[in-house]
C-alpha cells in the first residue's frame, strides 16, 4: 500500500506556515520555470489567433469579422493574478512596459473595432499596422535580451 502516511496537519500552526513557505516557494521557482511561459503563451495564443480573424476580414472584406477578432483583443479577459505574477516574474524589468503595452492594444484594438464598423478601410488599414507594430517591437526586445539567435 502508498498510502501518504502522515496526517494532515490540522492543528500546528507552525506546520502550516512551513506548508504555505513550501507552497510560494513552488509556486515561484517551478512555475517560474515552466507555467509561466505557459501564462505568458496563453495571452499570446489569443492575441494571434484575434490577428489573423482580422486578417481574414480585410482579405475578404468581411467587416464583421474584424470587430470580431479585435473586440477579442480589446475585451480578452486579464490573466488570473497568478498568472499576471508569473507573466511578472518572468518579465522582471520590462514588466511596466507591458503593461503599456497592453492597454496600447486594447485602444488599438478598439480603433480597429470603430473602423471596422464605419467600413473605414483606410483607417482600418492603419490601425492593424500599428497593432502589429507592437507585436514586432516586444517581439524583438524579447529576442534581443534572450540572446541573439545566430
Ligand atoms: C509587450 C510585449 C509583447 C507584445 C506587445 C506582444 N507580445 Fe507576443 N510575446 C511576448 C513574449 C514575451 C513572448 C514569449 C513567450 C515565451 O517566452 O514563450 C511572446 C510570444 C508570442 C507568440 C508565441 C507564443 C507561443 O505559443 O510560442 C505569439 C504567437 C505572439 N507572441 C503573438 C503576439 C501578437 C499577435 C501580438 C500583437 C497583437 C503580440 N504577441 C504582442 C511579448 C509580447
């Protein structure tokens, strides 16, 4: 039998406190290590596959799909606060930039919404440029301070 064989530590505080040491510890070194991207890819998906909903609207010229993929990016739920802690975490100094980012995206995301639905396309077309201009600009921070991929 593998039965664990120590009971719960219900009544010693000074078990619990080694119990919740043990559980930050984890939770910021393991999922630093691994969740994180995770988390961080999460994000990532969503902001990719809304991109290429736009896309597909301005080559068909299918208005409503582009306010579908941008009201995506614009409305795309935060990550739960351990998410954003590991996302954080992983980010270390570049973390206030992201989070200008992010807002930068979402009002992007919200023009390209507005101009959508004016079948604006001239305007659509400029604020999709921008859009992916962050996507760029992070993208190649990232790669130069990961090291350069010779
Ligand atoms: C402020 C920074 C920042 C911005 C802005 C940003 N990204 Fe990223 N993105 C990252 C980081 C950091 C990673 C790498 C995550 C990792 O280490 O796996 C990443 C990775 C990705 C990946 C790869 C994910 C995977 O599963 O491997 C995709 C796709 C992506 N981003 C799409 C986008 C798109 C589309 C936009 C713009 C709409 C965007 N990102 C904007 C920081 C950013």
């Amino acid at each position: 039998m593998n039965a664990s064989n120590q009971s719960l530590p219900l009544f010693g505080w000074r078990r619990w406190k080694r119990v919740l040491i043990g559980i930050s510890l984890t939770l910021l070194t393991s999922s630093v290590a691994t969740a994180e991207a995770g988390a961080m890819n999460d994000v990532m998906r969503i902001l990719e596959q809304s991109m290429s909903m736009i896309d597909k609207g301005i080559a068909k010229l299918d208005y409503s799909i582009v306010v579908a993929g941008a009201k995506q990016i614009e409305e795309r739920p935060m990550p739960s606060w351990i998410d954003r802690a590991k996302i954080f975490a992983d980010l270390g100094s570049e973390a206030p930039a992201f989070k200008e980012a992010d807002k930068e995206m979402r009002r992007l995301a919200r023009k390209i919404a507005e101009s959508a639905e004016r079948h604006d396309l001239e305007a659509l077309r400029q604020a999709v440029s921008q859009l992916r201009h962050k996507c760029i600009t992070c993208h190649k921070k990232q790669t130069q301070s990961t090291g350069d991929n010779k």
